[in-house]
C-alpha cells in the first residue's frame, strides 16, 4: 500500500469499510468518514492496481453494481485483522482463534467458494452449451418482497439457456428446499430462459436432493471440483 499510495490510512479506512459490508458509494463513504465526491477517485486508485473491483449483476447496468475486494489478499486482511487487531498485538491470537476467527471462517469462504466455482465452470466444467458470460445476479423481487441473488449464473452464446448455481460454504448438507428456491429465484431473474441448476456444497447435499441429479440437475462437491483439476 505504501509502495502505490500516499494516503495509506484513506485506503485502507476505504477497504475496511467495504470489507465489513459497505458496498456502495454512500455506505462506504459514511463507514470511512470520506466525502462521497472526493470518494470515486480513491475507488478508481484500487481498482488499478487490481485491489478491488465493481460488481454487476449479469445482464444488468453497471449503476446497479457493487464494490468489493477482489484481490483475495486484501480481503482475507481487512475480513479479519482490524477486528483482531488489538488481540493480535497482545499475543492473544492463539488464545482467541477458536471464538473469534473460526467461527467467520464459513463466512469469509462462502464468496471466494464463488470465485472458485465461476473459475471452474468458465474453463474446466463440462457445459450444456457454448458459454457466453458468467456472473452473478441479484435484485429486488416485488412478488417475495425481498432482494434475492442468485449465487453464480452462467448464460448461453447460442440459446436461451441458463445455469442458475447455488454455491454454498456451510458445515450442514445442502436441503431439497433449495432446488425450489433456485426455480424460484430464477423466474425472477428471467422467466423465458430455459435453467440448468447447479449446485455446490462443502458438506454435501441431502438424500432427497441426491435423487433429483439428473441432466438439468447436478450436484458438485469441493472434491468433485478439485479431482477434475488434477
């Protein structure tokens, strides 16, 4: 940071901010304390040097976007050294890791599992169609009445087909129940498509879920991932 920035503390109050959940313009600004004017350049600074990046919902404008770490580095620290900072420098680290670090491990996991299932499905996975763009999507749902997101979607160069993927970093199986809530969440996103559904699991899938693997439905484990890798 010192090595590309003068204003080191502005930076890094920035990447704290979004670290800790502040995604957009006036959230970031409020948690640093920076004017929401002179913020874009600052954004503009870490996003050169490949620190952090704009997310877009796929298919959506870029206004609809969010900031976040992208540089996994970067994110692993301010996830997890600000708020440990001072048990850090006592020494109390090995003492504490089981009450304050473990526990948002999951946390912390579940978007870079993401990273990892877009890399695996852009240029490992065996595909249904040609790939055309791959991203996430999410937005507000007037007919649930909440802001839903879709994990990772993946779209076709040559058909209406879609891959709606759910990617979930949990120490508990992944239940039946989230197949219908990805059909749902799908309709929302694009009713005239035609879905394949994916899932990912750390622990694995329920019985009941198991059994509806088929051509459309498929399931993959980490290991399932990491063996086609090697």
């Amino acid at each position: 940071m010192k090595e590309e920035f003068k204003e080191v503390s502005t930076y890094n109050s920035i990447l704290s901010a979004i670290a800790s959940g502040c995604t957009k313009l006036t959230q970031i600004a409020d948690r640093a304390d920076i004017q929401v004017g002179s913020l874009p350049k600052y954004l503009s600074n870490l996003a050169e040097v490949g620190i952090i990046d704009k997310l877009v919902p796929l298919g959506e404008k870029e206004s609809k976007g969010i900031w976040r770490i992208s540089d996994l580095f970067f994110r692993f620290y301010f996830f997890f050294v600000p708020r440990n900072y001072s048990t850090i420098i006592s020494s109390r680290m090995e003492k504490s890791y089981d009450l304050v670090v473990e526990p948002l491990l999951n946390d912390y996991m579940g978007k870079v599992f993401e990273e990892i299932v877009k890399q695996y499905i852009e240029k490992y996975a065996s595909l249904p169609f040609p790939l055309q763009e791959i991203g996430t999507w999410w937005g507000g749902s007037r007919r649930l009445k909440k802001e839903i997101e879709i994990d990772v979607v993946a779209s076709s160069a040559v058909s209406r087909e879609k891959i709606a993927a759910s990617v979930k970093f949990r120490e508990k199986v992944l239940p039946l129940s989230e197949l219908d809530l990805m059909r749902e969440y799908s309709l929302e996103m694009d009713g005239s498509c035609e879905y394949h559904y994916w899932f990912f699991s750390k622990s694995g899938f329920s019985e009941d879920l198991k059994r509806m693997e088929g051509e459309k439905i498929r399931l993959f484990s980490i290991d399932d991932i990491y063996s086609q890798l090697s």
